[in-house]
C-alpha cells in the first residue's frame, strides 16, 4: 500500500507542476515531481488567489487518495482524528485554531502530538501561518520508505508525511529544540 500512495503522490505533484506552469508561470527548471514536496507546491503559489489555487487543487488531486488509501493512512499513521463527517481534518483544524493562532501570525506553528497508550508515538502538526490557504502537514515516523500524501476537502489540505527522522525535517528543527530543553 506504501507503494500505491506513493505512486499516486507522484502523478499528483507531477500534474500539479504542469498546472502551477500554465496557470502561474512557474518554472520549475530540471526540478521533477521526486524533487519536490507538495508543501513545496503550494509555497510557491502562496502570492496567488488562494481560492483559485485550491479549486486547481481540487481538480487535478480531487480528494488526493482513494478511500481504501485514506483508511490506510489514517491507521499507519494513527493520525489524530476519524474520517467521517464530524472528526475530518477540518475538524482538526477548527479545534486546534486557537493553538494555531498563538503565533500571532508570523512563521510556522508546530504542535506536538503523543498517544497516551503508545509513549513511543509522537507526531507533529505543523500550520503555515502565512498562508490563506488552510493547510496542514502531519509527520510520523516510519520504517519503511518515507512517502506522503495530500488529502484536500472542504477548502482545506492536509499533507500527510512519513519521515525517517523528525531531525531530517526543516520545519520540525525548532519544535524538536525546545522540547529537549
């Protein structure tokens, strides 16, 4: 199943680079979709109409995985919400908002997640505070190949990601940091 999301995220980001190409004018050069993120995608739209951006989104990735990839990704990663209509990650993120909105809107917030039955489980939520659109990245650990995947619903994107090492991962460098004082 790795195998298929990771598949399926390739055609994605290679289809969105065409798009971002012919709508925006942007040149990606001798970059190709294993070289970029899809949080990479969407930074380098940030300047533009954000609703625009995200109904191209929906078009080209739809939901962004098939039901029986969202299951899967939402339990390899033992994510922190439910899919169904009242636990979506919109859900996710209208509750955690306020926490999102702490950085006074500047930069990137982190939030740190734990399993309360699994210690060893941690993740991290992180929200660019400078952009319109609502996005969401998620990162956990994983043994296997690291892969990612975007799920776009209701206005709002979540870009899953399964790391090998939270250090690895710019945007996670700070969080990490201050957890360890």
């Amino acid at each position: 199943m790795v195998y298929e999301v990771d598949k399926q995220s390739y055609i994605q980001k290679n289809r969105i680079m065409v798009r971002w190409s012919e709508l925006f004018g942007i040149k990606w050069g001798d970059k190709t979709a294993d070289d970029v993120r899809f949080a990479d995608l969407l930074k380098a739209v940030k300047n533009q109409d954000s609703e625009l951006v995200y109904q191209e989104l929906y078009k080209i990735v739809k939901h962004g995985v098939s039901a029986e990839q969202k299951t899967f990704l939402y339990q390899y990663s033992k994510i922190m919400f439910e899919d169904d209509a009242e636990y979506d990650f919109g859900s996710l993120i209208d509750n955690m908002r306020g926490r999102f909105k702490d950085a006074h809107g500047s930069g990137t917030v982190v939030i740190h997640t734990k399993i309360e039955q699994d210690p060893d489980y941690r993740g991290y939520y992180c929200l660019d505070m400078t952009s319109d659109l609502d996005k969401v990245e998620f990162y956990f650990k994983a043994e296997e190949l690291p892969f990612e995947a975007m799920l776009v619903q209701n206005g709002q994107i979540l870009i899953i990601n399964a790391v090998s090492a939270f250090e690895k991962v710019p945007e996670l460098q700070k969080a990490i940091a201050q957890e360890e004082r």
